[in-house]
DNA sequence: ACAAAAGTGTTTTTTATACACCCATGC
DNA sequence: GCATGGGTGTATAAAAAACACTTTTGT
C-alpha cells in the first residue's frame, strides 16, 4: 500500500506542515450483476431502488460501504448475498472512481469525508439467483437495453460493465461459471448470442470453433428440448483447459 | 458512489447500530511507470527507494497519498510528475488493493485507519524523461527483467501493469504516444520486440499489418542510421485512426 | 564491391465465413 | 411425413507465417 510519500521525500516536519491535507475517505464497492435470462434472450442487470435522498426513489447499481477489517472483494460478496441467493457465479474487480464531488452530499467546498466507490463486475446463474425481497426494500432484473437513469454516476460504471462483460465472454470462459454442470452447445450459443448481439457468428461455425479447442467434453447424455434431434450434454473440462489460460484465446 | 446502504437497505437506526463499524481510509496512488530504452532494448520501470520503515531501503513504486480535493488520476500525475519531467505519456487505472493488512503499520487486530492502494500505469517517451534526483531521494529505472524484491505487494502490482502493457500494446496504439512524433518502422518493431519478446513476429510481416491498417502515414522525409538503405519516416494519423477506434484491432 | 539496413513480393499454411446437407425426434 | 432443432461437411475467402528477394545507403 503506499505509505506517506509525503514523509519519504522530505522528511523535515516543517515542509510536511506546508503540504495540503490528506483526504480521509469511506471506500463503497458498488457491484455491476450481470445475468443472461436464456427463455426470453434478455441480458439482465441486477438494479436497487434508493429509498433515501440523494436520487430517492431512483434506480442505482446495489452497492455497500466497506467495514472494518472486511476486504474490498469480501464486501462485493456481502451485499451481492444481502440481495440475491446464488452458488454459481464470476466476480472481478471493474474500476475505481474516487473523484471528488461524485457524491452531491460532498459539496465542492467541503473537504470532509469523500467517498470512493471500487466497482465490482459478476456474472450469476439466472435460474438459480433467487432474489432476495426484504420488507421495504426493492431489488429486481432490468434488461440491459432499457435500463433507467440510474443515481450517481451508476450510468456509467453500468456502460463500463457492459463493456467488460463483453470482452470477457470473447477471451475467456466466463460462461461456463454461469452455465449448468452439464449444458448443450445450443445453451452456450444462446448465452453468447444474448450479449454479444445476434451477427457475432454463425452457429455451427461456433460449434467446432469451441469444440476444436478441446475443453469441452461430451458427457453421453443426451436431452430432448420438444421437438427435434436430443442435444448432447457437455460439460467444462478444467484440466483440459489449463494449459490454455493465460493463453490469448478467442471464443467465438 | 456507494451510499451507506446500510440506511437504505433498513432505515431503523436500531439495526443501523447493530451493523459493524464502517472502515476509515487514506487513499494512496501507486505508479507502475514504464519506458523503453530503445538503445539497448530494455523495458525499464521507475522505482524509488524508501528512506523510512516499514521496508527501509527497500525499492517500491512510486507513490503518493491523495489530497483533499484532488482526484485520483490527478495525484497520479503529481506523483508522477515529482519523479520524472516528461510531456508524452499514456496514464491509465490499473487495479485497487484494499484488503486488510497490506500495510505491516496495520496490525490485523486494529481496525483504524487502513490504507487502500489505487495503482496506475503509464508508459512514458524514455528519451525525454530526465529525472528528478532530489536530495536524499533515490530514484532510478531498473531492468524489468531484473527488479529486487519490492516494498509491500508492490512485486504484484508491477506484475499486474506488465501484463497489461503487454495486452495494451497489442490491442491498442499507445506506442505511438510514446515514439517521437516522426519515428521509422523500425522503431516501432523495436519497441514491440523490446516489451513483448524477440519472437512475436517477423519484421517483414510487421511491417505489412502495421502498414495496412492505413493509420500511419509516410512522411516522405529519410533518416539515415549509420550503413544502410535510408528509412522512411512515418507519423501517426489521429484521424485515420478515429474509426477505428473501439474496434477489436489487432496490431502485431 | 560488399555489408548493412530498408522495403517488397511470393508461397504455404491456417483460420474465418457462408452455406448445404444429413440426423433424430415429436406430432 | 414433415417440421424442428441437432450435428457434420465442404467450398471459398481471408489472414497469418515463413522466407526469398530487391533497393539504397556507408565504407
């Protein structure tokens, strides 16, 4: 962590006493939950209704204040389990945003306490991510096409998300933490297909570009969705695909 | 930001005391600064050596506590800029640490102040930036290749900005804020050579992608360096470049 | 003339794209 | 039987990789 610089370079107190004031802040984690809802090919987010000034009423990203002797990561946990029940999911760090006056409760003036928001991406299993509803309080999926004016600047740490989801899905394999144990390609397809866009690729161009890479194994199962051929059930090879990370791999 | 949710989530000031303590935070600024030694082909990192405990003598990045009122990007700069005078550099958010106990002055029993880490990364034109030696200071660049063991967690961290660097200067132009505003082709190759190993690409083929990507632009003047055919001198075209700009381009 | 560095072109291999077509099931 | 979704193969185009060759300078 850094240390006082300001010793370090100079350590007379005199000159010490010259420089500005240190900013003393209160650090939230503010969590951008991603979900695909494969039945109706929505990508959804995960939004939380203000109940308090500022942006009462409005719609922002679920986010919390780090405690004392919690971790960053830790508390982008914490208030994802304070509003949604789920085993499976993918959490990483998206960026920080700590200027001054992001908050209006920080005037512009006042250099009391500022508030640093680090921002955290995941992506969680639709069907089983059971929302959590408390008295009082409002929690629910938007559809990432037609996501209200959020408070703050939740818009943007939103758009960033977005843009980081995206990437991910093409340069890593993300989906298959998302994914059921045991999945058909066409499942895998779809996913893909809901956030990337429908033109990202042909589907049986996708199909042996994903199994040409060799870490999907098909289990022998197979699985009638109504009407036509059952579909293999494959699952995600963790060993096989070992060797591959930190590889600059292409999934689509 | 991130607004005491606690609050929002259950107004009732009762369980609002229930909850546990919010952390206190400093905010520091770590600079992973990177430059090119094009002469002998040596990818060099800024690092400075510490004058006080913890890790006395110890080499670690650079960096600085934020202000009242200053942003992170902007005591970035000035940690930057109290090192190294220097006019082109690429300065981007690399990762925050924050967890617990980074610092050995934090006990893991204390819950005080604790000291959260947003590190940078920058690449900066090596010709142009002269040093700062300030008394009793000690600043130099070291050898990528070769850097001691760092203060804190400062080796991850630098880790964390090579290999972003590496990514960046594939995937995006900013060698050419880094090159002198003419350079040859062969500059650029060097570069590329210098931060990503010997063997990423034929020089010939190189030349042809970067070339036909139609964003650099000949010059028409000749540089002669020592024996040998002259070498055009090319610039880089800002607006060729803005199409395709936030394209998935692919540069070596 | 010849070495050295710049720059061009050609051949081979691999990968991407766009389809056409066969397979297994429900109705 | 035929619509429906699963799965395979092929023909073409484009891009990557390897490398041979030409051009222009200094010595």
């Amino acid at each position: 962590m850094k240390i006082n610089s300001e010793i370090n370079i100079d350590s007379s107190y005199q000159s010490y006493l010259m420089k500005k004031k240190l900013a003393d802040f209160k650090v939230g984690v503010d969590n951008v939950i991603f979900s695909v809802d494969t039945k109706y090919n929505r990508l959804l987010v995960l939004l939380f209704q203000r109940k308090d000034e500022p942006f009462r009423d409005r719609w922002s990203l679920p986010g919390t204040l780090v405690r004392q002797g919690e971790s960053l990561k830790k508390a982008a946990h914490r208030i994802l389990a304070e509003k949604i029940a789920v085993k499976n999911l993918y959490l990483e760090q998206l960026y920080t945003f700590g200027g001054p006056g992001r908050d209006p409760r920080e005037a512009p003036e006042s250099f009391g306490v500022r508030y640093l928001s680090v921002s955290y991406f995941a992506l969680v299993r639709y069907a089983e991510a059971a929302l959590i509803a408390r008295p009082a309080s409002n929690i629910a999926w938007h559809s990432v096409q037609e996501v209200p004016s959020l408070a703050f600047d939740h818009n943007q740490i939103l758009d960033y998300g977005y843009h980081r989801l995206k990437n991910k899905l093409e340069y890593s394999p993300i989906a298959f933490e998302v994914l059921p144990k045991k999945f058909t390609l066409n499942e895998v397809y779809q996913l893909y297909c809901t956030v990337l866009g429908e033109n990202f690729s042909d589907y049986s161009n996708f199909r042996s570009k994903l199994l040409k890479l060799g870490f999907l194994s098909d289990t022998g199962e197979k699985v009638c969705r109504g009407a036509g051929r059952p579909a293999s059930l494959y699952r995600f090879d963790a060993e096989a695909f070992a060797p591959l990370k930190d590889k600059p791999l292409v999934f689509i």
